[in-house]
C-alpha cells in the first residue's frame, strides 16, 4: 500500500495558482496532487534547493516552479513562481 502525504496550500500559494492562466493553472493542480503519493526526488522534475535554511523542494510544472516543504505527513506547497524568478522569490521570502 502506498502512503499518502497530505497536500495543504498555503494562501500565498492560492493567489500564485488563481493568478495562472487556466490551462496552467490546472497542469499545477495536478502535478500538486502527485505529490500525495511521493513528495521526495525521484526525476528532474522535483529537486532539494541548496542554500536555504530548512528543506524545501521545487516541483517543475512547464515554465513554473511549485515550492514546497514536508512536515512529517503533509506537503505544504508555500508558493508557485514563473521559473525566471525562483531565485529572487527565494531570497525574497
């Protein structure tokens, strides 16, 4: 049996995803909700970012990022960001 992880937005993330063009939008819902079945990286899709101070994930949808964080069975997806601005969102939040 697989174990399932809790998915949980943070209201940052909301606004990120309402802000998408629907085509997009639901391409990120969807890659959020594989992320119930394993959150940890596997491929090139998801990758650990280096050099922050707690461990946090980036899950590449298209031209966008979704970062995210895992506490004990939860995924907390804290924001999605055009992949041109990562870095800068990073040092920003």
């Amino acid at each position: 049996m697989l174990e399932e992880f809790k998915v949980a937005l943070t209201k940052v993330a909301q606004k990120d995803i309402d802000k998408l063009e629907p085509k997009t939008k639901l391409k990120v819902l969807q890659a959020t909700k594989e992320l119930k079945v394993s959150p940890f990286p596997k491929s090139n899709i998801i990758k650990r970012l280096k050099g922050v101070k707690i461990a946090l994930y980036r899950l590449r949808v298209g031209d966008f990022r979704v970062v995210y964080h895992i506490d004990h069975k939860n995924v907390v997806i804290l924001f999605v960001v055009d992949r041109k601005d990562l870095e800068k969102e990073l040092k920003f939040r």
